[in-house]
C-alpha cells in the first residue's frame, strides 16, 4: 500500500530557517570529524571540548538534524528556492 504524501509543506520562509540550521549542522559534525580524525592520527585520546553539551552528544543532535533534513527533502515537504547544500562551508 503506497502512502500519500503530505501535500502540506513547510512555507519557503520556513524552510530557509531550516536549510540555514542544516549549514550549520554541517559545519558542527565536520569540526567534530576533523578532531577526532586528527586525534587519531596523533595517537591521542579523543578531546572533549569545553562545552555545556558533551561533543558526543552533540554530534549525534546534529547528524539526527541532517537525517531530518534530508527526510524532509525526500518526501517533498520543503519549498525551497533551489539553494545547494554546501558541504564544504567551514567557518
């Protein structure tokens, strides 16, 4: 039984909030990447940051925040003007 898709979606005004949060989701979990990556490299234990959120579970808020995202985009529930997710924007 194929299901209907909601023909509600979010408004596009909503959905550049959302795509603006996916940016910087992005640039959270590829940080967190990076540092634990170059831990690894240097034979370290893996850093904790100094923050009021565990790294690991920040990681995870923020990588469920891309699946959502990406759901979101596959059952056509965003209006969205078309901009491309930059992966590889790091401030």
């Amino acid at each position: 039984m194929e299901q209907k898709r909601n023909p509600r979606k979010f408004r596009v005004w909503d959905s550049n909030v959302l795509h603006e949060n996916l940016q910087l989701c992005i640039q959270y979990q590829t940080a967190i990447e990076e540092v634990v990556q170059q831990s690894i490299i240097n034979d370290e234990d893996t850093p904790v940051a100094n923050s009021t959120v565990p790294t690991n579970s920040l990681y995870d808020i923020v990588s469920c925040y891309i699946a959502m995202y990406e759901k979101l985009l596959a059952e056509d529930l965003l209006q969205t003007n078309n901009t491309p997710v930059n992966k590889n924007h790091i401030h």
